[in-house]
C-alpha cells in the first residue's frame, strides 16, 4: 500500500497568470517554440541574471547537451565533473564519448573541492563543469583561476542556484556557458524546462543554430536570409510556447517567489538549528561572500543509520523526506565510463537527507516538519 504524506516533499510553484498566458497560447498560437512567450522569457532571465543571453530549453539537460556541441567535445576528451550530482552532467559529455573524471566535493557546502581540481587536469582536458549545490556558489574565483591557467573551458551546472551569487555575481554568468533548470522541483517551474546562459557572445549564433536541428532558422525568421537551411549539428532544443507561458508567469513574480522561499528557509533553520547543534547534526553552510538561491533544505546526519531512522521517522508522522545523489563515480554506469575516487561524496551521500521545501509550504506544514525532525 503507498503510504499517504500529509507534508510532500515537493509542490510544484505556480503563479497568478499560469492559466491566463496557457489560455492565450492555446487560444491564438503559436504553439511550437521560440514564440512570444519564449522571447519574453529570454529577456527577462537575461535581464534578471544580468547575463548577456538566455535561450530557453526543453530541460537544464538539453543546455547542458548544448555546450557539449558548442565546444565540439569528441571521444577521449575528459571533463572534470563533481561526483555527487545529477546523472545530466555528465550524460551531456559522454553522449559525445567524453570521459567524466570524478573529482570529490567539499564536506561544507557539497560544491566540487576546488583544490582537488588541477591534479585532475590532463593533456585531454577539455572543461571544467561545476554545480552549485543547493543553489550555494563553488569557489569561483579560485576555480576560474584554474581554468583560465590551463585554458580550458569552464560550465556552470546552476541547476540548483537561479538568482543565488557569488561576490555578488550571478550564478550562471561566469563561467563561458552557464545552464539552468525548471523542472518540477526547482524554484521557478515549467514542469520540465531549462535555459543555455551565454557568457560569451561569440557563441551566440552558432548556439541559436544548434538549438533549432541544425538551421538557420532564427536568422529567417528575423530577415537575415532569405531561407534556412542545413548548415551544422543540432538537435530539437525548443521548448513549446505552452511550456514558455507557465514560465514566464513565474518569472515575473520571482521576486515575490524567492522572498517567501528565503522566509521558508530561515523558518526551517531557526526552528532545527538548535536541536541540530545538541545531536551532532550538519546544518546548510553558506559562506560569508555567497547569496543562496534559497532552492533546498536538507540535514546531514551523524550516520547512516541515522539518516534511514529520522526518514522513517518523518515518513510515519505523513512527511516525506528523500536521499539524493548516488555519487556518480560509484553508480554502475560512471565505473564503466568515467574515472575517480571521491570518498567524501560517498560518506556523504549515506548521511545526507533533503526535508520537504517548496515555494507555496504553508506555517503549518513548516510547522509540522519543524515539530517532527526535532521530536527525533
């Protein structure tokens, strides 16, 4: 029998003009992307992360696909990657016959260890993709330092962090390529969906290329050529302007979307922080010079153990709390195509356990969560 959680991990965000941009799309068209609403999304995700473009995607997994054709990454080229993340990033590189090198995270904020980094670097080295856990910038100075040394490129995975900075610069705006995600569970939500962030104009045209299989259909549309044709790779990138519509609702309140989830999140932490320090328990670290995306809450608990009883826990009062990331370089697929040893990401995949967080999370579920995880 499932079990019935009165608190679910995730809800996904939605906003007041949801319905009214959907009914518009499915009254007067166009349907198929790069619409209206899709150039309304782009320039306000450009305007919003102070970034020099933004083209909409189907998920953070196709942008990511995206930059691995941007810098034509072919076998045997390697990518240093951060072992405890999501499968995409390094799918986007091995669907080209890259090879992902694991490099181990920090135990404080998760982020890739920016001093584990240049040991890593080989004559086939072709990037640099970190992920900002929790919406928590990595060490970018330190890390772009690093790749600028070795001239190679570098990828920000921002999945997590959309309007979190680092010095007070957008997440996402410094590496060359940056990629964000609005799935279900992110902040701002089109159910699936994502973004390609260009930090580098001269990839700009040849990224609207790949986007659309492969054409010059942008440069048609905007009266550059008289007809498109075949000129490159690509594959279909574009998101429907249905899936622009939910977007863009959510856009245009992001302010008021991050501000209630920033309350949200202090509720959460004021309310365990106590009970944390007495047990032993890791709490979210975020350093002094980086702004959070407020995008997750999780705990870090003493032991495994630990970890599958307060989850059981939680599940018995109606809550629902989840692990995460299998760290990628033990996972049955990464031993075969990638290399790295990452210990910590280990340890810390068996401790680690996300709570319910969402954007519309009411005082009472709050509440409720606050009351269960210290009752433990």
């Amino acid at each position: 029998m499932t079990p019935v959680f009165t608190v679910p991990f995730n809800r996904a965000t939605t906003a007041v003009n949801s319905y009214n941009y959907v009914h518009d799309v499915l009254s007067n068209g166009p349907l198929a992307g790069g619409g209206p609403y899709s150039k309304r999304c782009e320039a306000l995700i450009a305007s919003q992360m102070q970034a020099r473009a933004a083209l909409l995607t189907s998920s953070c997994t196709d942008a990511l696909e995206m930059t691995a054709l941007l810098l034509d990454i072919a076998p045997g080229d390697e990518i240093i990657i951060p072992s405890f993340t999501f499968s995409s990033t390094a799918t986007a590189f091995t669907l080209r016959g890259a090879v992902p090198v694991f490099a181990d995270i920090r135990p404080d904020t998760m982020n890739i260890d920016e001093t584990k980094i240049e040991h890593l670097i080989t004559d086939k080295t072709r990037a640099i993709v970190v992920v900002h856990y929790a919406g928590v910038g990595c060490e970018m100075d330190f890390i772009t330092s690093i790749a600028h040394a070795h001239k190679i490129s570098l990828v920000e995975d921002n999945a997590h962090g959309l309007f979190g900075t680092y010095r007070g610069q957008h997440l996402g705006t410094i590496g060359t390529f940056g990629t964000q995600s609005f799935h279900e569970t992110k902040n701002l939500s089109s159910g699936e969906g994502g973004a390609l962030i260009i930090n580098d104009s001269d990839h700009l045209d040849r990224a609207e290329i790949l986007r659309e299989k492969g054409t010059d259909r942008s440069r048609f549309f905007r009266g550059e050529v008289d007809k498109y044709t075949w000129i490159d790779n690509g594959s279909s990138f574009l998101p429907s302007e249905i899936t622009a519509a939910l977007l863009l609702a959510q856009l245009e309140q992001a302010a008021s979307i991050q501000e209630k989830r920033r309350h949200l999140w202090e509720e959460l932490f004021d309310g365990i922080g106590p009970w944390a320090n007495r047990t032993d328990i890791q709490m979210p670290f975020v350093p002094s010079h980086c702004e959070q995306a407020f995008h997750m809450f999780y705990l870090v608990m003493p032991t495994e153990k630990a970890q599958v009883a307060l989850k059981e826990h939680l599940a018995a009062r109606g809550i629902l709390a989840v692990t995460h990331y299998v760290p990628l370089h033990s996972s049955p697929f990464g031993e075969i195509v990638g290399r790295g040893e990452c210990p910590i990401s280990d340890n810390i995949s068996a401790r680690l356990l996300r709570l319910p967080f969402f954007t519309d999370m009411s005082p009472e579920e709050s509440a409720t969560v606050v009351d269960a995880v210290t009752s433990r």
